[in-house]
C-alpha cells in the first residue's frame, strides 16, 4: 500500500497570496500588522522562492523556524529570511515593525557583487539590535525611510528606495560581521545548488542560454541541477533561466529607450522575431504591446 503523500510547502510572493505583477521584480514593503493580524499573528510554514525578507520588529516579537532552526524573536531586531528557505513564524500578539519583500534578482543587483552583502541574502539569521555596535537610529530611519517611499510615488522613487535598502544592507553586513551564524548548517545539498546557479545566472543569463553550460560550471549534471531547482524553488531549471530573462526584458523595455529588436540583441537574443515568441509565450503578450500597457497604464495613474 502506497505511503500518504505529504502535503507540499505553500509558496508565495507574499503570504497568502498568488499575485504576477511587475513590482515582483522589484520589492514590497508593508507593516508586519497588516498581514501578520488578518492570521491570528502566526504565519504558517512557507517559501518565498525568488524573494527574500527582512523584518524590523519594533514592537513585541515571537519565534521563527527556518528550515530546521529555531529562532527567537526579540523586540528591537532584524530577521532576514532567505528565498526559498521554509519558514514559519509565531508573532506575539501586538507585534508590529515592517517586513520587506525583495525579488532575489534585485537585492543582488543593489549588493553589485559585494561578496559580504550575498553572504547576508542567503544567511537565515535574527539580530538583536539593542547591544550591536551599529546606529540603532539609523536602521529604523532607514526602514521607515523605505516604507515612505514606497508608498508614495515621488520622482526618484526607484532610486530612493535602492539608497535605503544598500543602507540596510551595509547595516546588516555590519551586524554578521558581529555575529558570524554558526546555528545553520548549509548541510542542504539542494540549496546549496540553488544558491549557485543563481549566481551563475546573474552573471551568465545574457549570453549562456544552454543549461550544460551551469551545470559543467557547478560540476553537476544537467539532471541534477534540474532536480535541486524543483525541490527548493519549486520550478526547473529552464524556468528560472527563462524567467531571469523576462526579468531583464521588462525592466529594458520599461526603463530604456531600446526599440524591441535592439532589447532582444542586448539579452542575448539574435533573431528578434524569436525573442518576440519568447517574450509572448511567457508574458502573454508581444514586447511592443507590453511596453504600450505599461505606458498607459503610467499615464492613467498620473492623471
């Protein structure tokens, strides 16, 4: 007799919901309130398989399971969740602060390579700010900061919210450098997978289109890598790949004066009537009308 299977792990933008927008390629920011009130202030196991999280608890605080580690939450504190990572959290009733949600492909963008700040994104860790050797003040302001920003749609908006979050970074760089983790072990051959080929991909997915290419490089086999991509993020190999392109391709056609065909040269892409095909059998629509949608789409909201 077959064994029951197990139910799966819920994987989500933000917890509980299954949203596609293009602000998931960029990050969310809410009061941990807002979401962690409307649960009964207990956020059910989870992944978020291409976003990370930081949370500012200001007020209260809990526990929080990631992967197999028990954390605990004090008032005064930053947790950062890395993507992918299972996770559970019990918030005390009252517990308020912000949560951060960042598309993993941006957070590596703002870190520029910096090796201490990856090591922070895939670090599962609680830091206690009440003792650290860091400007309490200025984390908080730059949260705060964040959120401001956020929520309102000045000009600048994009960029003001790339300063506060680098500043964020540089905090929490400054606060592993205090207290190096030694409570996870990265024993999760499979993330451990993951973890490359998204790096690999950050610096490859514009021109190695071939996923031999990631795997000869992680010293896997294709099939290996397809299998550690499904048991920690959900999808194959192929579909992170793709979806970094889409990634890439929105950003360039919202953001930079590129007709189609040149967009479609700069990620890689030789025969622009093929990047159309692979743009619209993803996103549901040629380049050219997405561009036009995302226009109005700013024209409306402007007036």
């Amino acid at each position: 007799m077959a064994s029951p299977r197990k139910p799966s792990i819920p994987r989500y933008y933000l917890y509980g919901d299954r949203v596609h927008d293009v602000e998931l390629n960029f990050l969310h920011v809410e009061p941990i309130r807002e979401r962690s009130g409307q649960h009964d202030w207990t956020i059910r196991a989870h992944a978020h398989p291409d976003h990370l999280q930081f949370l500012l608890i200001e007020r209260g605080g809990g526990t929080i399971r990631i992967e197999s580690n028990d954390y605990e939450i004090p008032t005064l504190s930053i947790v950062v969740v890395p993507a992918a990572m299972v996770h559970e959290i019990h918030f005390r009733p009252g517990t308020d602060g912000t949560v951060i949600t960042a598309a993993t492909a941006y957070a590596t963008a703002v870190a520029q390579g910096d090796t201490r700040f990856l090591d922070v994104l895939v670090a599962p860790q609680v830091y206690p700010l009440g003792d650290s050797g860091v400007n309490v003040d200025g984390i908080i302001d730059a949260f705060h900061w964040i959120n401001r920003e956020y929520v309102w749609s000045a000009p600048g908006r994009r960029a003001a919210i790339m300063a506060q979050f680098l500043r964020i970074l540089v905090a929490l760089m400054r606060l592993r450098s205090e207290m190096v983790s030694t409570r996870f072990a990265a024993g999760d051959r499979d993330y451990d997978i993951l973890h490359r080929y998204r790096e690999l991909l950050e610096h490859n997915f514009r021109i190695e289109k071939g996923l031999e290419f990631y795997a000869r490089k992680l010293a896997i086999s294709a099939q290996r890598l397809n299998q550690a991509c499904k048991a920690r993020a959900g999808k194959t190999s192929s579909e992170l790949l793709h979806e970094r392109t889409i990634i890439e391709a929105k950003r360039y056609l919202i953001y930079m004066e590129l007709t189609v065909a040149e967009v479609g040269y700069e990620l890689g892409f030789e025969d622009p009537a093929y990047f159309s095909r692979f743009f619209s059998q993803r996103v549901g629509q040629p380049p050219g009308a997405y561009r036009e949608a995302h226009h109005a789409q700013q024209e409306q909201a402007a007036e």
